[in-house]
C-alpha cells in the first residue's frame, strides 16, 4: 500500500462503500484545543477525530518529552476503542501539511497495522462535502494485541551513538530551533550534538509532498551513502520527525527509525550535552 492517497482516491473509495475510518488530526501545539475545535467546525464526512494529547500520546513524566508515545498495551487500547482493528483501512489527514496525519500513520505502522493512508494535500485537498457531525467511536469487537513498536529508538541508544557515529540523526526542527533561537516550546534550546537539520516542510510543496524522484533526490543530497537503516529521526517531540520518515518512505527509502523523545525529551536531563 502507498502511503499517500489522493483526495481523488479518497472520494471514490468513500462512495464504494468501503470499511474505512477516517480521522481527523489537525492539531496546534500552541493551541491544544483548536484541532478538536476546527473539527466540530466543519470535516470531511465520516471523520473521527484523534487527538494528539489524548489518542496518540501516553502519560507525560517531565523527564520523558512532551508527546511521548503510549505502552503498546495503552495503544492496543486506544486503537480497540476507535475501531482500528487489522483489517480497517485508516486514512489520516489534517491541515498542516499532514504533520500530524504522519505522526499516526507511523504509530500505527510501527505496530504492524499496514492499511494506513495520509490524504495528501489534507483538508485543503479535499473538494468534496464537509459535515459537522461528529462520529462517535465503534469499539472493536475484539480487543486489539498490544505489538511492540517496530523502528523506535531509546534515549540510550541516541546517547550510545555520540560515541559510536553508527547512525545519522535528523534533527527536523526549523533550523532557529535547531541552533538554539528563538526557542519557545522547550526550556533548553539547541540540538542533540552532531544532528544535522532537515526541516520538515523541505518535503512540501504547498500542503502536498513533492514528488518521490523529487524526494529521494532531496534525501539523497541529505544523507549521501547512508543508509535508510542508519538514519534516526528526531524533531521537538517525536511529532514532525514523523513527516521526514514519511517522505523517505515515499521516497522509497525505507527503513529509518525514529527517537521519538526527542529534544523535549533530550533536554530534560541536564547531563545530556547541547549543541547550538
């Protein structure tokens, strides 16, 4: 299955009658409750919404970033509760260039659930009618195994690796942040040392992705002969980290992995060092 869907595709596989749970996942890190707004606002039929504090998300403990990710039993859990069971096709959208659409389609391939889309171009993309009734979860009718997530990568292994220059990190944050200015989300600026940056709206045009020859040429500047398996991803809190591992899959360059702590994480433990 491509990761990205069309809104064109989206539409006709909507009218086929299709088992298909959509899901709204706009979202503003400045604004927690303005995705949700937004949605009771106007959305595309259907659509459920899931919230990146409440359904992507696990139980923050100051130490262990802002958005960190769920136990895989809690995110069993979660995906029994909105209908995701193995043979649901799920398709994600928002209204930020699918940041946060990414952040789900990775969570939920990472756990072995391989029927998941990104609507490219997102809401913007979409010319077919909008609603405003929200739709109610449909549990699963059987609860969902808890798998472990597959390409993630600890804290540990981030700090192992200042020694060991196994894997490239990509840090992609927008490069203010990366070098310390302007830094407004987290109490330390700067970055994990020897990062490199990749900002991840460099993978858009507008709102859609750039092409995959255009993409794989981009990553290809990026990383030269390294491999996908040697790249860890990693942004301010494992969300936007998401949208490069994304377009490296578009790109056909599949394998990397993602710190999903992140720098919020990073920077919560003072004897960590920071790069600026």
């Amino acid at each position: 299955m491509t990761p990205l869907i069309t809104a064109n595709q989206l539409e006709e596989i909507l009218n086929s009658g299709e088992n298909v749970l959509l899901c709204d996942c706009r979202f503003d890190l400045v604004d927690p409750l303005a995705g949700r707004k937004s949605y009771l606002e106007g959305h595309i039929p259907g659509a459920l919404y899931v919230d990146l504090d409440h359904d992507l998300s696990g139980t923050k403990t100051g130490k262990n970033g802002r958005h960190p990710l769920p136990t895989p039993e809690a995110w069993a859990q979660t995906k029994s509760r909105l209908g995701m069971d193995s043979k649901t096709l799920v398709i994600a959208y928002d209204n930020q260039g699918s940041v946060y659409a990414s952040r789900l389609w990775w969570m939920l391939k990472a756990t072995g659930h391989a029927n998941v889309q990104v609507l490219d171009g997102g809401l913007d993309a979409w010319n077919g009618p909008i609603g405003t009734l929200p739709r109610q979860p449909q549990a699963t009718s059987a609860p969902v195994a808890a798998m472990p997530y597959v390409g993630l990568v600890t804290v540990e292994e981030v700090v192992h690796n200042l020694q060991a220059k196994i894997n490239v990190v990509v840090d992609a944050r927008a490069n203010d942040r990366f070098h310390g200015q302007n830094e407004t989300l987290d109490p330390v600026g700067g970055h994990i040392p020897n990062a490199i940056n990749y900002f991840f709206r460099e993978n858009l045009t507008g709102k859609s992705f750039k092409s995959a020859e255009q993409l794989f040429k981009d990553f290809h500047g990026l990383l030269g002969a390294t491999k996908p398996s040697e790249v860890i991803h990693q942004c301010g809190s494992g969300v936007t980290a998401c949208h490069n591992l994304l377009a490296m899959e578009i790109a056909g360059l599949k394998g990397s992995r993602l710190y999903a702590g992140s720098w919020s994480e990073w920077c919560a433990d003072p004897s960590r060092p920071v790069a600026l």
